[in-house]
C-alpha cells in the first residue's frame, strides 16, 4: 500500500482529476481524504455537522477511474481549532453542548483554555462522554453509508494532550462509581490511565463493529504513536480491532536518519502483530528528498510494514518532490542544513542563557 494524506482543500472540481492522476502515475494506491477537519467542520454532505461543502463525492468518483481506494482521514476528538492550518472555530456541536468540552485537572475546560497542538490550539472534547461517543460514531455511520469509500482512518484518537485530562462532570461522576473513590484522590493515579486506555480501546472496538455490520469489506485503520510513547498518551492499540494501524515513525522531526525507520519498525512488528502501514514524514516533510521519501519506504518495507503513509503539511510540496528534480533535491539539502546550522545554534545559545 501507497497512501497519502489529503487535506480537504487541497481538492477542488478544478484540480481533483489533474492531482489524483499525478498521484496514480506515482503508484498512490489509496487516498486517505479528511473529511472532518480538526475544527469539526465537514467536506461531505451531513445532517449532524456543519458542512463546508461535499468534496468527498469528487474525490470518490475521480478515484474510481484512477481505480484507487478513497478512505476517510477523520479527526475524532477536536471539536474546535484556531492556528496556521485549516480550519477556523468551534464547532456547532461542541457550541451547544459546552458540557462536551474536556476538562483539566484544575478544572478549566477546553473552551475556556484550549490545548496547545500543531500550528494552533484545539478545544477538544472528552472521549469518555457518550454524548461525544455517539456524535463522533453518527458522523462515521452517515460516511460510510452515503459514500463508496474503502474505510475510516482515525487521527486524534486519544485524550487532549498535553496536559492531564479529563475532569469534567462525566468522568468524576462515572470515575467515582466505577472505582468508589474521587478522580482527584491521591489513589486515583493508580487506575487514571488504565482507565483512559480502556475507554478509548472500547471506542475503537464499537466504531470497528459498526463499520464492519454496515460492510465487512470496509477497512478500519488509525493514525497512532508509536509503541514505547503509545500508552502513556492512553493508545493501547495492541487491544485494538484495526485493519491495519499506523504508527508515526517521522524521523526528521526527531533529527535521526531514515535507518532509523527501519529499526523501529522492526521493535513495533515484534511487539504486535497488527497489520502495519507505517505513517512516515511529519515535522519538516516538507524538507524530504525524493531520496529520502524512497528510503524511508524502503526501510519501512525492510522493518515489516505493509506500506507507507505519506504524512505531510502540504500535498503538493510532496508530490512535486516525488516526481522529481534533481534541483529540488539539491535545494532541500541545502535548506535542512541552514536549518541544522540555525537550530544548534538556538540550542547553544538557549544552554548559555539556562547556565548564566
Ligand atoms: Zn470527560
């Protein structure tokens, strides 16, 4: 599998046929389009959520002559956004329902505080809360009956982080009749995370069994982090039923080389045996090589992955470097490395200022 991540106005009636061809003539086999954004607002036609527009029915009927795979990139839990990316406000749900909102452990609900997150600040809302269980699952249940899609792909699946949530008047009452004692006692801490992994495990398992009840064939997947940093940010996705799961092995942002893919791959395939289609890319992907982009397949493939995610912030910088120029390479290198030379010196400087 070749997949990549497609942002919702990254499409047009303008341009869908032009860019899923040069997606096709780059051996793209599945397009993972985001039709909810991180806001909570949608590109396809729903009665639950604030429709931006229905970009979805393009995609899908020009993916069909590309004979692609459509999936859908669904950011779960943020109901709400403000930043660089796309995406603009609260969304309607969480509007109306401010109880929705996750909450801090001193209190302050993701609307009056939101969560830092990338480019921006997001107002999440609490995973545990069924409200927001059976919102989130109406909105999969309309796509998947009302689009030829392939499956769902889950982003944001987990509790805000950072931070220590949630709080709100859901959790500590259902925390206190579960455990028999108050979410904010000091024992507390012994079944908080536990706890967090098993709702969000059970979440998963029921949007697993409604896909598959609507159509066996629909495929369900997730964007996820890795297995040594997954539980502490409450994915347990060993216990979950997932198609395949996608763990983000973004190497640049971490500043190691793309061998460095292959060995984590291989750490992650020995500790499940879940289906892997490794997510590569992230922070500074648009900094990638077309040489980099294939060695880090190459490695995934090498570490026991079944394919690549292609994860980036921008669909056509990727694109453009996969198809190619030996100039666009040289420039890339030649802009990593001011970056490098900019980056050690901050962090010099940032040591000589800690130690002054
Ligand atoms: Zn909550």
């Amino acid at each position: 599998m070749r997949a990549i991540r497609v942002y919702p106005h990254e499409i047009t009636s303008g341009n869908v046929n032009q860019i899923l061809e040069r997606l096709h003539n780059l051996g793209v086999t599945d397009i993972l389009y985001e039709a909810k954004n991180v806001d909570g607002k949608v590109f396809y036609s729903s009665k639950l959520a604030e429709v931006i527009d229905d970009r979805l029915s393009l995609i899908c009927e020009s993916a069909k002559e590309y004979k692609m795979r459509v999936s859908v990139w669904f950011c779960t839990f943020p109901e709400g956004y403000r930043g660089r990316l796309l995406g603009s406000g609260i969304s309607r749900f969480l509007r109306k329902n401010p109880d929705c909102a996750a909450v801090d452990d001193e209190g302050y609900s993701t609307l009056e505080h939101p969560v830092p997150c990338d480019y921006g600040l997001e107002n999440y809302a609490c995973p545990a809360n069924p409200k927001v269980q059976d919102y989130e699952l109406g909105l999969i249940k309309e796509i998947v009956k009302g689009y030829p899609v392939n499956g769902i792909h889950l982003d944001f699946i987990r509790y805000p982080i950072p931070g220590d949530y949630c709080y709100c008047d859901y959790c500590t009452t259902h925390f206190k009749n579960t455990f028999g004692i108050s979410i904010k006692d000091e024992e507390a801490s012994r079944y908080l995370l536990k706890w967090r992994q098993q709702t969000i495990t059970d979440f998963v398992n029921k949007v697993y069994g409604e896909l598959k009840s609507v159509d066996n064939n629909l495929l369900l997947s997730a964007l996820v982090w890795k297995y040594d940093d997954c539980l502490k940010f409450t994915q347990d996705w060993k216990q979950w039923n997932m198609d395949f799961i996608s763990p983000m092995f973004h190497h640049k942002g971490l500043f190691k080389r793309p061998i460095w893919v292959r060995n984590e791959i291989h750490k992650n395939r020995t500790m499940s045996n879940k289906r892997m289609v490794a997510s590569i890319g992230g922070l500074y992907s648009d900094l990638f090589t077309k040489k980099e982009w294939d060695l880090c397949e190459k490695y995934a493939i090498e570490g026991g992955a079944e394919g690549i995610l292609y994860e980036h912030y921008g669909l056509l910088e990727v694109v453009s470097t996969l198809e190619n120029s030996r100039m666009s390479d040289i420039k890339k290198i030649m802009r990593w490395n001011l970056f490098l030379i900019d980056h050690s010196i901050r962090v010099r400087i940032s040591k000589l200022r800690r130690s002054s």
